[in-house]
C-alpha cells in the first residue's frame, strides 16, 4: 500500500528505535536521568465475580539522561494521591507508603496498589489518580509529561464483540472512510480490539508486517478509553484518545449496544500535519 510504505520508508530511523516517540522527546543524553510512569492512564473493570483483592503493579520507568544508562545508587521517588481522585483509600484500594525505589542498575520500579471489587459500587467507575513528586538525587528528575497516572477501577458488565458498520471522519480536513463490516474482538474483561485505524484497514497495516490493523480501547462502564500505543503496534506513530475518549450508546429498553462514538488522533508524521484527528462511528448490525 503506497501510503503506508511512504510512510514507513519516511520513518525508518525511528522504526529502529523501541523506546517511544513521546518518551524520545525528553532529554536523553548526558544530563540528569528522567523517570516517570509508562503510561498516562490505565483502567480494570471487575464483575459481580470478582472478590478477592487483586493486585495492581503500576510500572515507573527509566525514560532517559545519562545516555540511558541505570543508575549506580538508588533513587527514591516519591508519590502521593491526587485530591482529584475519587476513589477512597482504606476502602476501596490499598497502598502502601509514599516512595518507590528504582533499585541501583534498574530501568524500572513499581508502586503496588490492592483493589477491593467487593466494595466497588456497580456502572460508577471510581479514580485513583498518583503524583510523582520528585526523587532523592539530584541526578534524576520526574518527567513533566510522565508524572501523573489515572488508574480507573469499576464494576460493571461489557458486551462490544460485534460486527458494526464503521464511518470515520478525519476532522482536520473533512475527509470520510467507510468501514461496512468492522469486526470487533474481545481481549480482555472490557477491552478490546478494532480491525482498523483512522484509513488504515482491510490489511493495510498488516500486509507491510504490523500485527493489526486496529487499536486496542477499553469499555469502562459505557465510557471509551484509548491509551497510547504504536499504530498496528508496529509503526512509531502514536495512536491516542481524547481526554474523552468517547461514549457506547445503549437501547434505553433492551440495554442492547446501538452504537460506539470514539475521538482519537494519529501523530508522528514527517511531513504534513503531524497530528491527525478523528471521530469513529460505529453502528451495531
């Protein structure tokens, strides 16, 4: 596909590289070391089955400085809980202190959250949004665009799988594409995958070695999130939500899907608009 195969010729360089594009925009060379969480939101969805604590481990990584090299010492890095959440600690999660430790000679460390989904209320997603306040070297610095996670934890029930007809309209120029049979697949409880993204379907991306040609979105009680990701998890352009990512439409009798609406942006070209928008219909068959 003439497109894509510009497209991946434009960005072969960057196609060598495995770290990520926004990670590469931080100061990776010789100055202080960068850390920061690996993503900017996440979200697991529980069902009245589920009971038991169960064990989130949110990654902070070694993003960059000192030409990416781990530290020799230690670095402390602390946390604390947004005001903003609204999700209630004690309660509906646990965690323990207020510090990390990217131990000496590792590129990443964790913060262990305990869930509680006996006690989450049904259809009403509650937050646990964490800061990254600084570290204990002056050697390393939290990275700006890095230093806040969403963590949204629900009890609710999901049921996307389905064959819809897809229309995407790519709002920075107008343009529409037509998507008449687009399958939706089940991954995960509450998350799933498309079969295409923004123009790209019908073995687009994967005719040229991507492993897909959709985006992988979760369902958090009739509310749409799309973390950032490789497009066909393959090219270095970034497929990304809105901060609100979209809605699923429900049949005010039956409860049955009638549609999907999510708002997401491709970036990363090399030429043209480096950002591009859309708006991705689709309706149930």
């Amino acid at each position: 596909m003439k497109k894509i195969k510009i497209l991946s010729l434009a960005l072969f360089a960057l196609l060598m590289i495995t770290s990520c594009v926004k990670d590469d925009e931080e100061n990776t060379g010789n100055g202080a070391r960068v850390v920061g969480f690996s993503r900017s939101f996440n979200s697991f969805i529980f069902t009245g089955a589920d009971t038991e604590p169960y064990l989130i481990n949110e990654k902070i990584n070694l993003i960059g400085g000192a030409n990416g090299t781990p530290s020799n010492e230690d670095i402390v890095i602390s946390f604390s809980i947004d005001p903003s959440s609204t999700a209630i600690q004690g309660t509906d999660y646990t965690i323990s202190g207020t510090s990390t430790i990217l131990e000496a000679g590792s590129d990443f460390t964790q913060i262990p959250i305990t869930v509680d989904p006996s006690v989450l209320p049904g259809n009403t997603p509650k937050t646990i949004v964490i800061n990254l306040d600084g570290t204990n070297s002056d050697a390393a610095v939290i990275s700006d665009d890095k230093k806040q996670i969403t963590i949204t934890i629900a009890k609710c029930e999901s049921n996307l799988a389905g064959t819809y007809d897809l229309v995407v309209t790519r709002t920075d120029n107008n343009t529409t594409y037509n998507f008449p049979s687009e399958v939706i697949t089940e991954i995960g409880i509450g998350q799933y995958v498309t079969s295409s993204t923004g123009p790209y379907g019908n073995g687009d991306l994967t005719s040229d070695g991507a492993p897909r040609d959709g985006f992988v979105f979760n369902d958090v009680c009739q509310s749409i999130q799309i973390e950032e990701q490789f497009l066909g998890d393959y090219y270095s352009n970034l497929v990304e939500g809105d901060s609100d990512s979209g809605f699923v439409t429900l049949d005010p009798v039956t409860g049955e899907v009638e549609s999907i609406t999510m708002y997401y942006s491709i970036r990363g070209f090399s030429s043209g608009t480096a950002r591009r928008t859309f708006t991705a219909v689709y309706t149930k068959l």
